[in-house]
C-alpha cells in the first residue's frame, strides 16, 4: 500500500522538528545584548586604567622634581643655618615663654587632696581654689625683662657677643624670682587652711615655666656669646688671610714688574 501523506510538521519519533526561523532572532538579540553588557565593562575600565596610567606619571614627575627639590633645600639649610642662628632661635623662644608664663597660673591650694589620691585622681583632679597668676607674686617684673630678652638676643646674634650675658643675667633673675619670691608665696597657705579640711598650697604650670624658661635663657645666652664670639674671630682671620694674600700678590705683581722693565737696561749694558 502506498503510504499515506501527512499533514502538519514532520516529526521525528513523533517531536517536531526545531525550526531555524524562529531561532535567529533570539541569537541576534542576545548576540547585540551581550555587546551592550560588555561595552558597559570596557568603558569603566579603560577609564581606570587611564586614571592609573596618569597617576603613575603624575608620581614619577613628583618624584623626578621633588627629590632633587628637597636635596636642594636641605644643602641650603645647611649652608645658611648656623649655630649661633639655632641658639637665638631657642633663646628668643625661651624669652616668649618667660612673658607668657606671667599670665598663667602658678600657684594653688588643692583642697581635700588625701580623698583624690589612689584611681579616684586619675579619674577626677583635685580640685583648686586661690589660684593666682604668675605676675602678681612680683608685680609682673618679669615681663619688661622678657621683651628686654628678645632684643639682647637679636643684639647678640649680630655680632655683639657681650650682649650674651645680660641674657644669661635676665635668666638668673627670673631663677631667683621664682626661687627666692614665687616659691614660698606660692607654698603658703595663709587662712585656707582653717577654712578647708586638707587644705594644700601647690606651685603649677605658671612657675615651672618661668622656672624652665629662665633656665634656657642662663645656657643659651652664655653659648650665643661664645659662638657668636668665635663666629667673629674666625671671619676676623680668614679677612686677614684674605688681606694677606691680597699683599703677597701685590708685591708679587711690582716684583715682576721691575724685573721686566730693568731688561732693557741690562741688555744695554751686556752690548
């Protein structure tokens, strides 16, 4: 028998058959979607990559500049920072420390102090009361003599080395203010003592300061007078070298000159 015409798509044990009409637009569409995404991630990442391309020359230029900037910088420090300038420094510092101490307080009586001791003071100071500022234990005399300080500093480190020791004599001053006046005003206690129970006088920041201050200026004035004193002597010998050298030229110079012109003379004589 002739076999019978079928209708409808052929099967293959009896499932349809994939058609390749329906399948190319979705390779198309997935095809043009996979394009999009990966153009997505190759976009931020050329940036990145030129963000770090122009980072890593912008640090190489740095470092091409900045290193030879900051030999450069120290060599002149070196040449241009000098001892004397290094002890003014720190003396006209100590002389600013000495005025500004004047307003801070130095002394004070702590009250109850026995009840603080232990971790309770760790956690809360002792408490003060009658504090007072530096300067009026001596009628500020330390202020005129800290700006007389600075100006003898600056006095010293052009050239005039004696100017040395009066800075030295201000920080002796300020030393026997503190030791002579200061301390046992600060330590008194007067009256407080009936009026609070552990009642006790205490000498703080404003005296250590002017105590620590006063000290730096006795060293610093002697030292900026001994080098500002050799800085002299030494500028004084290499002047007197120079002018030295300067003579033993000159002469040189009329010696070979009188040589040269007496030629003629014995030339005539020798014929």
């Amino acid at each position: 028998m002739t076999p019978r015409a079928r209708n409808g798509p052929e099967r293959d044990g009896g499932k349809d058959l994939p058609k390749s009409g329906a399948a190319s637009p979705l390779a198309a569409v997935a095809h043009t979607v996979s394009r999009g995404l990966m153009a997505l991630v190759r976009i931020p990442a050329a940036l990145i990559a030129t963000l770090l391309d122009l980072a890593e020359d912008a640090l190489a230029a740095l470092r091409d500049r900045a290193l030879p900037a900051a030999a450069d910088a120290v060599d002149y420090a070196a040449w241009r920072v000098r001892p004397a300038g290094t002890i003014a420094l720190v003396a006209a510092a100590a002389a600013l420390a000495l005025g500004a101490s004047q307003f801070v307080d130095y002394r004070g009586i702590a009250v109850g102090g026995p009840q603080y001791e232990g971790e309770v003071g760790t956690v809360a100071p002792v408490p003060f009361t009658e504090l007072e500022k530096t300067g009026s234990a001596h009628l500020y005399l330390m202020v005129p003599l800290a700006i007389a300080a600075l100006v003898l500093v600056e006095l010293t480190r052009r050239g005039r080395w004696r100017m040395g020791r009066a800075v030295s004599a201000i920080g002796l001053v300020g030393l026997a203010v503190s030791l002579a006046i200061d301390a046992p005003a600060g330590l008194d206690a007067g009256g407080t003592e009936v009026a609070y129970s552990g009642a006790d006088p205490r000498l703080i920041e404003g005296f250590w300061a002017q105590v620590a201050s006063s000290a730096t200026l006795v060293v610093c004035g002697l030292m900026l007078a001994a080098q500002v004193r050799a800085d002299g002597k030494a500028r004084a010998g290499r002047r007197a070298g120079d002018r030295g050298g300067r003579e033993r030229e000159a002469r040189g110079r009329r010696a070979r000159s009188g040589s040269v012109s007496s030629l003629p003379t014995r030339l005539e004589g020798a014929a």
